[in-house]
C-alpha cells in the first residue's frame, strides 16, 4: 500500500503512525525514537517541539522563548532536508547517544553534516542534552564499544556541595569510573571534571587544560587524573579570566586566581606526584580542587556579580530539578 503522507524522518510510515503522536505530546519511549521526531519537528518547522525536548542544561537553552523559536524557525527554512541516516544508538541507564548524518543542501549547495547527539532522561521525558559536530558524511565519528557517559549533577544537588572523602586504593573500579568521567568530560566539552559532578563524593579530579606554549600560541593540552590532591604552594601573582562549570551551564564569570601552584597529588598507576602548573593548568586544577571541597566557581566572584546572577542560578535549579524542560 502506498503511503499517502510519508514522515519526514525517513521512517518509510505514514506521518500519522510515525512521528506525529511525539509531535502532538507524547512521550519518546527512547533517544533514538527522540532524535528522529526532532529531526522532523525541523523539516517540519516546529520550533515548539524542538524547545520542549531541549535539556536545560544545553548551551543553546534559553528563556528568550520568541527568539529561540525564531532562530529554530530561521534554520528550517533555510535549508532544504533530504534524507536523515542513522549511524549509531548506544543506551545506558538515563543517557544515550545517536549518530546520525543530515544530507542536506541550501541554495543548491551541499550542507551535509554529521553529529553525534547526548540525550539525558529527566524523570520520564528523553531530552537533548548537546551534540558535537563534523562537517559532512563521516562514520568515522561512531564510536567502538560502550557508553561510557556518566550522568553529571547541576547547581542545586547537595553532592557539589560536600567536602569529598579522601580514596584509599586504586582499584579497578576507580580505573573505570575515570574513563567514564573521560568521555563525559569530552562529551560536554570540559576541561576538567570533579568525582562529585558525576555523583562520586571522593578525592578525584581531571583536567584536559590546554597550555599556553607562546603568547599567541595554545595547545591543547593532555588528560591529567590527580587522586588525594594537596595545594601544597600558590603564587601571590593571580589573574582573572572568566570561567565556566559543566555543573551550571551557560555560565561564564571572571574569577581571580594565583598564577603558580604547587601540587602532590596520586596519580592513577599511584605514584605519589609532587608538580608545580601554571596559567590554564594551574586554573583548571584550583577549579577542581574546589569541588571536591564542596565549593563552586561561583562562591569565588565578587559580591556584586553574585547578586548580579541570583535570578539566573535560581532560574537554573529550578527548570533542572524540575525535571522538565519548560
Ligand atoms: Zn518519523
Ligand atoms: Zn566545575
């Protein structure tokens, strides 16, 4: 039988029987079922749909509703969608991710790209949390094996704001528990990552911090796991710069701190390591450091900017313990 109105998504089912239902409120039984009625929420011009099945902890995330929309809006109409194709769905617990290639064109010009989408389960709603793009068709970005996301805390969760226990062995849970927070870290774009952001109250940090080789010239730099870090030493000489959490997405404020540190630290082979950063290192390691001390970026800006951002956290803790987008 020939279907009379096909579904945007590719699904070869009537619009009716395939996304439709998600369009007019239903619930996504999973990220993949999640991503192709979003992905035909776009084709179709639904900006309401694609606001409600947004994470609030994405960076495009905004309570500017009207102009999120518009912008939502503006992309559809732009380009002119062909075909989806899914690459990749991999199911874990509340997290997933889908693969997937957009064959699309804009004024008869090639537009393909391809992401590789995070969705996170927020009660019983599957919702898109960020994604990470490349350019064209490229398979190449599905990753081999497992997922290895963790689920991360947000402002307001009470393990931010515990002093973290101090570890007594190595053990390979403690190995796996780190690449975990690797790829979680990388997934959002982080340049370091807490134990007690992926729910883990214990003395455990990373940092992915790029380093400043010369003045005009940044490396990125390598993934350093520091176990029971000290401060042993901080220089007088301090800068400021903003900054920013994974723990409160979106946003970014100047924080002042020492230029030079000093640290003893247990690496994961448990050596015990004694290191002195500067500059984005020495920034990263204090950031982290804070966390497992149960503080946030956020207790270190100046009164003023505080009461500045109040509105904002509130806002923030309330849309994400919520458990809903909107
Ligand atoms: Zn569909
Ligand atoms: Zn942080």
């Amino acid at each position: 039988m020939a279907i009379v109105n096909p579904c945007p998504c590719g699904s070869n089912k009537e619009y009716a029987l395939c996304c439709k239902p998600f369009h007019q409120g239903a619930p996504a039984e999973n990220a993949l079922l999640l991503m192709r009625s979003r992905y035909s929420a776009y084709v179709l011009n639904l900006p309401d749909y694609i606001v409600k099945t947004t994470h609030p902890a994405n960076p495009q995330y905004s309570d500017h509703l009207f102009s999120w929309k518009r912008s939502i809006s503006k992309f559809s109409k732009k380009f002119s969608f062909h075909s989806l194709e899914i690459l990749d769905f991999k199911e874990k617990n509340a997290l997933a991710t889908v693969t997937f290639t957009v064959h699309m064109s804009q004024g008869g010009r090639d537009a393909t790209f391809t992401e590789k989408s995070y969705f996170e389960k927020m009660g019983s709603l599957w919702l898109y949390r960020s994604g990470q793009l490349e350019e064209g068709y490229a398979p190449n970005f599905v990753t081999a094996g497992l997922l290895r996301l963790l689920p991360l805390a947000y402002y307001g969760d009470s393990v931010l704001r515990k002093k973290a226990e101090p570890l007594t062995e190595i053990t390979k849970e403690l190995k796996d528990l780190v690449e975990e927070m690797i790829e979680t870290m990388e997934a959002c774009d982080g340049m370091g990552l807490a134990a007690p952001q992926v729910h883990h109250s214990i003395r455990l940090f990373i940092i992915c911090a790029p380093i400043e080789i010369a003045p005009d010239q940044i490396e990125l730099g390598e993934i350093k796991v520091f176990i029971n870090p000290k401060i042993l030493s901080s220089s007088e000489e301090t800068w400021e710069t903003p900054e920013g959490c994974l723990s409160i997405p979106s946003l970014r404020c100047n924080v002042k701190r020492p230029k030079e540190i000093t640290v003893e630290y247990l690496s994961l082979d448990g050596s015990l390591r004694k290191e002195r950063f500067t500059g984005w290192e020495a920034r990263a390691i204090l950031h982290e450091y804070d966390h497992i001390e149960g503080i946030l970026f956020i207790d270190r800006i100046d009164p003023q900017e505080q009461t500045k951002f109040q509105p904002f956290l509130q806002n923030l803790e309330k849309r994400i313990h919520d458990g809903r987008a909107l």
